[in-house]
C-alpha cells in the first residue's frame, strides 16, 4: 500500500501527513478498488498521530466488550434459575365448598374486578392458591357463563374442564419491593416482561404441540422486549437523575403519565395476545405446503411421487397425523392480577393521582375490554371507603371470606388435623386424653384453621400442658382488649391514608358497650353455640359516633363485613325481593377469639367503675350484664 501511496505521489510532494492524504484521494480517483481500504489506512495514520486518543479509545472499547461480556452472563445465569409458581396448592389445604364455588364462578364469568375482604388468618390466599392451581374439581351443577360473549374484546368462553388454565400475575404487598412510583413502574414492567415470558416458556399449556412453540417464540418476542426496554429506560432515567445538576429527585423520574403509558402498552399486549392462534396459523402453514405440493403433482411430479417407497411414504403419513393430532387448540390461560393485602397500596405509593391511574386501568382491562381478572385481597375493612373516595368501589365485585362453618370445621379437626399431628406423636394417646374436646375448642377459635392449628403445635410442644386460655392467640386479644380499656392513648398501626382517616382515641365507655351488646346479641341467638355476636354497622355509627366506631375497627378489635360472608349462604332457595333480604353491614368481633377475651374481659371486677360509667352514658344498651366466668375445667 506505501508502495503504492509513494508511485503515485510526485517526488518534489512534501512527505507530510496532509500532502499524503491527499494522495490518497487521487489514488482514489485513478484506482477506486484502493476506497476500501482507507478506513484502515486513516485509523493507523490517526493513532500515529494522537497515540493518547487511540489508547483511550482501546481501552473504551475494551470495557465496553467486558460490559457486554457480563450483560451476556447474566442473562445467561439468569435463565438456569428454575421458575418457581407461589400459586402451587397449600400443603394441607382443606377444602370449603362454598368459598370454592364462589371464586370459582367468578372467575368462569367475565372479567371483573373482585374485592376479597377478610379477616386475617381466615384462609383468603390459600384459597386463591388452590383455586388458581389447577387443583380442583368444579361442581357439575355449577352454572358458568360466558367468558368474553358479546361484542366486547376478550377471550373464549371456558368449559368446566378448562378453569384450571391461569396465569397469575402476584403482587404480595407484605414484601412489595417497591415504595414510590419509580419502583412501582419497575414491577409492573418486570411482571408484564415475566408474564409473556411464561406464556412462551410454558405453551404446552395452551394445549398445542411441539409445532407451536417456534410461532409463540416469534409472536411474543416483541412483547417481551417492549417491557425489557420500558424497565431499562426507567432504570436509565432515574440514574440520569441521580447525576444531573439540576438536582431532579427519584420520584421526578416517575410520573402518572408513564404509569398510564406503560398500562396502555399492557392493553395493547393483551390484545395481541387473544389474538393469537396458533392454531390457525399451523393450518395456513399446511395450506401452503398443500398448495406447493399440488403445484409439484401438477408439473409432473405425480411420478416422482410414486416413485417412493411406499412403506416410507405410509410411515411419514402416520408421523404427520399424530403431529397434527397434537396441534389441537385448547382455551388459552386467562391472567389473573392479585394483589395481596391491597390496602397497604396507599401506604406504599404516595401518590392518589398515580393509584388512580393504576385502578382506572386495571378497569378498563377487566370492565371495558375484558381481557383479564383482577382480585384484590384485603384484611382492612376501610379499604372500601378508599375505593369509594376514588370512585372504585361501584365497578367492584365484593366478596366476604368468614371463618369455616361449625360442620367443616368439625371435619377439619377430626380428620385432617388431629390425624396429621397428634397421631404421629410418641404418645398419642396421652395427649388424645389432654386435648380439650372438639366443643371447647370451637367456642374459642370458631372455625379460624390457623388459630386452631397453632393451637394443637403449642398444645403437643407443651406435651398437654395448656388450654385455650393459655393459647398465644387468646392472650394476644385478651392484652389487646385491656390495653384499649386500660390506656386510652393506645394505638395501633394503621394503613389508611389520611383522606379517610375519620378515627379518634379510643373511647373504652364506647368499647365497653359495644362488646356488651355484641355478646347479648349472640346470647339471643337461636342456637348461641353457632352463632357470632355481631350489631348493625350504620346504626352504630348513629348511636356512637362513627369516629368511635371507626377507632374500634382501626385497632383490629372489630371488623366489618360488608357483604354476607360466603359460607353462610347456606339455604337454597333463592333470595325473597323483600327489604328484609337486604343485607345490612354488619359488625362483629375481628374473631371468636377476640369474642371469648371480651366475655372474659368484662366478668373482671377491676373493671367495676369502668362499667358504672358507661352504663350511665349508655343505660339501655350495658344495663346489669356482668359478663361470664372462667370454667374451672380449664383454668390453668
């Protein structure tokens, strides 16, 4: 190449770098096979030249490489983790029918977005998880309905044998990993990416072969990547914001907006994806090769054809009827958004415009276009008046998850329970002999399994050494409800956010009244053993205050049911259109055993002038209770 460079070059040329690149532009005139190699004849003569610039530039590169180098392993070790489904059954689950049933038909139906309140520990995500598992059998007479019917965008309607097919997309707001904006974007751009990733990873599902797997590889890939972009550029935006000078906070990288933009890019994604049928693509695929092949029959290749061997001609036939036979289209996984302990989404996210947007959307995916379910789950009665100040709670489905009835839990205890953990014991039938009978332990756990569980763990831990009075859920509610009585400026921890807050001190006349009457409204119950002490939620609020009564709530004494609690609809006639019919919310002890320490609590003398006055604030409603009395059988 010099050689070349110096032919052409006049000898009076200076021998400098510009004279020489001007050279070269002549040899580019006379001899344009020469342009090629320019590039790297410009990059040597610029490194001898700026020798500190093309090391820099080498060492950049070379960073840039070993960047790629651990991005590329990453991913790759990032792929050896095994998929792991938190949704898979409970160990030890023990079915109730009726909650069964219910989310069950729900969730057959069109899209909706369900509200689950519950108590704590009466079993709501165990719920969900054996339902969304796959794991049981719907009832025959089970009335479902159409799912997607209409004119309205959304999925084929699901047989009986089809329920099992979800996909879940969790949000566990006990371990939420986010805390702003920003992170929520982040979570939901990660679940979106995971969620398409898994309709790839496992298509089987769908019911389609082998076949199918390159064109769900191919349909999805840009779904996948479209959120993998959206989280790093979010990921970009707040590490931009970190270095600028302009001093740009976190939460300034994050607004409603992209929450909003990220949403409609779901939407679009979830379109797409009941669009798509594998199926009907296979076939279009078929129709083409037949048509090719009748081309081939057509221009003489009839006699090649029978030129085959016919035993192997027969045997790929065979091979490709059991291949199609495989490519039989079954109903697509419907997704399902939980939100575990949803009323701690305020508390995370500080920000009502932002919530807002997210619940809007989550309305439009599941009342407007029906594309998927959406369950909220959550322990805090007042989440409903939340949903109600962002106009939420209208386009809800309520459901109402109470404890098990007297016959389940019954059947709990004797064949599940005691079967599992006293049966195995060294000495089962000396604990059999302690162990309090089935009544006892009904009158103070009702039928919370968990209670109930914990209970026989720390009955067999302590070789039949305790009673209920002793257990750690009845001291816990005993402690509680005297703090309450005892210390007035005693309070608790609460989610709800400021807007709703309508709760005051704790007022322990208040509180004094409202267990006397729940208790005599059990007492007067036809069969007392059965049934759960409870009064009218609005008519409280009249007679107390609704600041009182909210308080009452707020500090996990009482709960509130909005709706009627599922598994006591136990009458099969259909509902009488009365005013009578309506049900009225109602409230009542956050347990059985926050009932049993209120009847205990008040038969405490400590508690006489307490009770003297609350029963000149409220005559009618303390009168001369004076409460019960511990059984001697049990007292420790």
């Amino acid at each position: 190449m010099l050689r070349a460079v110096s032919r052409v070059t006049p000898r009076h040329a200076s021998r400098h770098a510009p004279c020489l690149v001007k050279g070269l532009d002549s040899i580019n005139h006379q001899r344009p096979g020469l342009q090629t190699s320019r590039p790297f004849l410009s990059f040597i003569l610029g490194s001898l030249m700026s020798p500190v610039d093309a090391v820099k530039n080498l060492r950049d590169t070379k960073q840039l490489l070993e960047q790629t180098k651990d991005e590329l392993l990453d991913t790759y070790e990032q792929t050896q983790i095994p998929r792991v489904h938190t949704f898979s059954p409970p160990p030890g689950y023990f079915p109730r029918k009726n909650e069964m049933q219910t989310l069950q038909r729900a969730l057959s139906t069109d899209p909706a977005f369900v509200c689950m309140f519950g108590g704590s520990s009466v079993g709501k995500t165990a719920l969900l998880r054996k339902v969304l598992s796959g794991q049981t059998s719907p009832d025959q007479n089970m009335i479902m309905g159409g799912w997607g019917v209409g004119n309205t965008v959304g999925g084929p309607s699901m047989s009986e044998h089809e329920q099992h097919k979800f996909v879940v997309i969790h949000f566990d707001l006990r371990i939420a990993g986010f805390s702003d904006r920003v992170g929520l974007y982040i979570r939901l751009a990660t679940a979106f990416e995971n969620f398409f990733q898994e309709v790839v990873d496992e298509y089987q599902r769908d019911g389609v072969g082998e076949e199918a797997k390159k064109e769900y590889e191919k349909y999805f890939k840009g779904h996948i990547l479209t959120f993998k972009h959206a989280r790093k550029d979010m990921e970009q935006k707040v590490e931009d914001a970190f270095k600028s000078a302009s001093g740009r906070s976190r939460g300034e990288a994050c607004l409603s907006g992209d929450i909003a933009k990220l949403m409609e890019m779901f939407q679009s994604s979830m379109l797409s994806y009941w669009e798509f049928d594998p199926h009907k693509i296979l076939k279009e695929r078929e129709k083409i090769q037949d048509k090719a092949m009748q081309q081939v029959k057509d221009n003489g290749g009839k006699l090649a054809l029978k030129m085959l061997d016919q035993d192997e001609l027969l045997r790929k036939t065979k091979d490709e009827i059991a291949r199609r036979s495989g490519l039989t289209m079954g109903s697509k996984r419907v997704p399902v958004f939980i939100f575990d302990e949803a009323h701690r989404l305020p508390t995370l996210i500080d920000d009502e415009d932002c919530l807002k947007t997210l619940l809007d959307s989550f309305l439009v995916l599941t009342k407007q276009d029906r594309l998927c379910h959406v369950i909220q789950c959550t322990s805090d009665a007042f989440y409903m008046l939340w949903l109600r100040a962002i106009n939420v709670s209208q386009h809800s489905k309520i459901i109402t998850i109470d404890d098990a009835t007297y016959k389940e839990t019954q059947k709990f205890w004797h064949d599940s329970l005691l079967a599992s953990t006293i049966s195995k014991t060294q000495s089962p039938g000396l604990l059999r002999n302690r162990l309090p009978d089935f009544d006892t332990v009904w009158d103070f756990f009702g039928g919370r399994f968990a209670y109930i569980t914990d209970f026989v763990a720390e009955f067999i831990n302590a070789q039949g050494e305790i009673n209920p009075y002793n257990s750690s859920s009845f001291v816990h509610s005993y402690t509680l409800l005297n703090l309450f009585l005892t210390h007035q400026s005693f309070d608790t921890y609460s989610s709800l956010p400021e807007s709703i807050d309508f709760t005051v001190d704790m007022d322990p006349e208040v509180l004094l009244s409202v267990c006397v009457q729940i208790l005599r409204n059990k007492n007067s119950a036809e069969d007392p053993k059965l049934a759960r002490g409870s009064i009218n939620y609005f008519d409280a609020c009249a007679l107390y205050g609704t600041e009182h009564i909210n308080a009452l709530v707020k500090g996990r004494i009482l709960n509130i049911n909005w709706t009627e609690p599922v598994g006591d609809r136990l009458s099969e006639e259909g509902p009488q259109l009365t005013p009578e019919c309506i049900y009225r919310p109602q409230l009542q002890p956050m347990s059985r055993v926050v009932e049993k320490a209120m009847e205990v609590v008040l038969a405490s003398p400590a508690l006489a002038e307490l009770k003297t006055k609350a029963k000149e604030r409220f005559p009618e409603e303390v009168g001369d209770y004076s409460g019960v009395t511990i059984s001697s059988g049990l007292k420790s």
